[in-house]
C-alpha cells in the first residue's frame, strides 16, 4: 500500500482500498490531501480491475473531521461558493463517473466534510460509537462540497432536515435509522462487516453493478420513463457481455458464476 500526501491506496482482490492517512489531524484533508482523492477516483476510473472501493480513515478516532482549516484546507468566505470543487469534499460526493460501488468503512466521527464523503459513498458500515453531523451552521457556514444537494436526494426530508438545520451531532444508530449508512457494529467487529459487504458485492457481476450505478447516478433527474430508455454505455456493456451467459449457466447448473468482467 502506498502513501502520497495523506492517502494510503492499495488494490488486492479487485478491491480498491482507499484511506485518509492524517490522524494527528482527526483525518482532516488539507488541499495536498483533497488533489491526491482526485488523482485517486482517477486512477480507479482508468483500472477495469477494480470492481469495489473501500474508503476509510486511518486510526481509531475519526474516518474524517472535514477541512483542515489550520492548514489553508478550505475556504470561509464567499469563495467558497464562488469557486467549488466541481465534484465536492474529496471530489466524491457529486461524482458521476466513478461507476464502481464505494462501501464507506466509518472507522470513527465523521463531521462536516466527512459526512460529505459519507454520503457519496453507495454503501456504509460505522463502528458504532461514530459520530456524526453537519456542523457548519453552528460555525455561521455551510455544508456546500454536496452535503445540501446530496442528503436532501437521499433522505426523506425530514430526516435531511433534521441533519442540516440542526447542526447537532448523533451517533451511529441514529445514522442507521435515518438512512446514512447501512450498518453499525462494534469496533472489533467492523473489518468482518466490510469483509461480508464485500461478499455480497463479488457475488454479482462487476459490469451489472457499474451499469446500475451509471443509471442511478446519470438519470436521477430525468422522469422515469426516459431514464429507463437512456442507453448508457455501461448497460450497453453488461447486456452484451459473456458475463450475461455465464450468470444464466451458473443459475441453470445450480453453481457459482465466475465473473470476468467482460
């Protein structure tokens, strides 16, 4: 696994493991750490290996505290607004070409932009002593890197509400109940639910899950019947792959499918 300006990246098994590498500073990112998450989603964008991400926080405190303010990392003003990430915290959030699921494994509080980084990824797993929270109003900002737009897409809106005009922190059952992440389970337990979720990943076609995470991703604003018609290139893919024939074998010959991605 190699290092650069705070990220840790590894690939192994088809899985793209993604850390934020800075707990002396609760994984805060700094704008060094913000372009290597970009070079990142790029780097896995260009390698049809990798058929999952996992993105976690290095330690045991925190997955991500949001900017690191006291290193430059992020704007309090109105150029904050004026000139965005175009993608959003960690250029993940409001990502549309990262086609690969992201399971987040919430390893500990994840405030402000970390909650941002939550709520891009596809799936979630916290220990449950996480925390939580859209903190920027209590600060006089606000969650502009897609925390507004995303959660409000996400959640029924009162939940949203509740998470963005409050301001308040809550804990990983809450998260559960509302809907930001999947699951919460003890500290020791956490690496077993990431490896489960995995599972249940590899146990589909990698280019069936790319071409449902395209559709959700790309259509989400089109009315459903033109949604449903829209030829993106990953359904064209899947549905003439020699993964669509090997999936009906496996079922008829009552065996696992051996995916190969093509």
């Amino acid at each position: 696994m190699s290092t650069t300006n705070g990220i840790r990246y590894e690939v192994r098994d088809h899985v793209a493991w993604v850390a934020i590498d800075r707990p002396e500073r609760m994984n805060a990112l700094d704008p060094a750490a913000q372009d290597e998450l970009l070079r990142t989603w790029g780097r896995i964008e260009g390698d049809r290996d990798v058929r999952a991400v996992v993105l976690t926080g290095a330690g045991d405190r925190a997955f991500c505290a949001g900017d690191d303010l006291k290193a430059g990392g992020g704007k309090i003003d109105l150029d904050y607004w004026l000139d965005p990430r175009p993608d959003g915290f960690g250029h993940l959030p409001l990502r549309e070409t990262l086609d690969v699921p992201v399971l987040g494994r919430i390893n500990g509080v994840a405030l402000g932009g970390g909650l941002e980084l939550v709520v891009g990824c596809d799936l979630a797993v916290a220990v449950d002593s996480a925390q939580f929270g859209f903190v920027e109003p209590r600060l006089g900002r606000l969650p502009l890197d897609g925390g507004i737009v995303t959660l409000t897409r996400q959640l029924p809106m009162k939940f949203a509400m509740e998470i963005l005009l409050t301001g308040r922190r809550f804990g990983a059952d809450d998260a559960v109940r509302m809907g930001v992440i999947n699951e919460a389970v003890p500290a020791a337990d956490l690496d077993a639910a990431v490896d489960r979720w995995l599972e249940w990943l590899r146990a589909c076609a990698p280019l069936s899950l790319r071409a449902i995470k395209q559709i959700v991703k790309r259509t989400e604003d089109l009315p459903r019947r033109e949604a449903r018609a829209t030829r993106l290139p990953a359904l064209v893919e899947v549905l003439t792959s020699d993964d669509v024939t090997e999936g009906t074998n496996a079922f008829k010959e009552k065996r696992a499918p051996e995916w190969q991605g093509r």
